[in-house]
C-alpha cells in the first residue's frame, strides 16, 4: 500500500473554549492599543491608554492545515474586556483580499457583537452570545466588539489563502461603532459625539 503524503492525514487538537487556550495553535499575533491607532475613535482616550500602559487588547493564534489538494485554517481570538473611553475593545477589522473567500466564525465565550460592512454603504451588527455561530460572506470586513466583562473567545475557520486587508478598513471605517451610553451597549454612528 503506498502511504499518503503525511499532511494528507487527519488532524485532531484540544481546545479549551472559555480560555481559548489550546494545543496545536501557533503563530500567536498580539495586538495593544498602540497597535490600534486608527481603529478607536477616541484618540485622546487611545494615547492616554498608551501612556497609561499600553493594554493588551486581543491575541490570536492560527493553525493551518495544508494538504496536498486543500488549504483550510483555523485561528482562535482572545478579546479582552475593557474600553478605551467609551468604546469597548475591539478587533481591528479586516476584508478578505480574496473577493471569494468567507469565513465561519463561532462566538465560544462571552458576549458582544460582530460588526459587518461591504465599506459600500451595507452595514450589519450580529448579537453575539457563547454558541453563536454567524457565516461571513466573502465581501464584509469583519470585526469583534466585546462588551462583557469576561474574556471573549471566538473560533474563525477559512481558507488559508484568503489573505487580509487591513488598508481598506483603516481608510474607510465601520459605519457604526460600539460605545457604553447610560451603563449600556448602544451601536452608534461613527463617528459619534463625545459624550
Ligand atoms: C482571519 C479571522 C481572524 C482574525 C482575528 C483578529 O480571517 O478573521 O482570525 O484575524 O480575529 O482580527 P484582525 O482583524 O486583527 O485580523
Ligand atoms: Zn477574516
């Protein structure tokens, strides 16, 4: 029997969902406030954060899997609790650089929500609780918002290949933002006024 070419055979890891710390996962990419310059609204809140500290705002971890026909990929996301001002933590946000690739996203621990936008005039925010699982179709940049006071921790599952643009969503933005109004999560436009 001729064996197969060894990436060819299945793959098992263990993944602890409230922690989102696993086996497996490497390529682990940290992202601090001072590496959200242009994400946040607040740019006062955001350099007084940096000075303060320069909090660790999420972390992410991927694994690929690359067959000799197939290029699937997981990565595990770490969003911590916290705002800077009024704006909760949040990813940066990014389209894929392929028009044909989208991602299944699993929301494993915490709350909050997932904003979607084509940066063309479409704009979605999906509630987010543990369990919910939301299809990203190939167009809409995606980012995370978590709005608990736990960590959030979220599974993405795409293709390896399906690269990512971050230039389009600093140039353009979402078109609306999460912030704490009145000791509650609103979605507001951005950008919204200084409360
Ligand atoms: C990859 C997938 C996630 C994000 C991660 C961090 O396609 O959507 O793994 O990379 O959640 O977000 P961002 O916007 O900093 O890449
Ligand atoms: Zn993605």
């Amino acid at each position: 029997m001729t064996r197969l070419p060894e990436n060819d055979y299945p793959t098992s890891f263990d993944l602890d969902f409230l922690t989102g710390q696993g086996t497996h996962l490497d390529n682990k990419l940290q992202r601090r406030a001072s590496d959200m310059q242009s994400a946040f609204y607040d740019q006062q809140a955001l350099q007084e954060a940096i000075q303060g500290g320069d909090p660790l705002i999420y972390e992410f971890y991927n694994a690929k899997f690359l067959t000799s026909t197939s290029d699937m990929s997981i990565a595990i996301t770490r969003l911590f609790p916290g705002k800077i001002g009024d704006e909760y933590y949040m990813t940066k946000g990014h389209l894929h650089e392929r028009n044909d690739q989208p991602e299944m996203y699993i929301c494993l621990a915490g709350s909050g929500y997932l904003l979607l936008d084509t940066l063309d005039g479409e704009f979605r925010a999906e509630a987010w609780q543990t369990g919910t699982i939301t299809h990203i179709p190939a167009i809409w940049a995606h980012r995370v918002a978590n709005t608990g006071t736990e960590i959030m921790v979220y599974i993405g599952v795409y293709h390896a290949t399906a690269g990512h643009n971050y230039a389009l969503v600093e140039e353009k933005g979402f078109a609306q933002v999460v912030v704490e109004r009145q000791g509650k999560a609103c979605l507001v436009p951005h950008p919204p006024t200084l409360e």
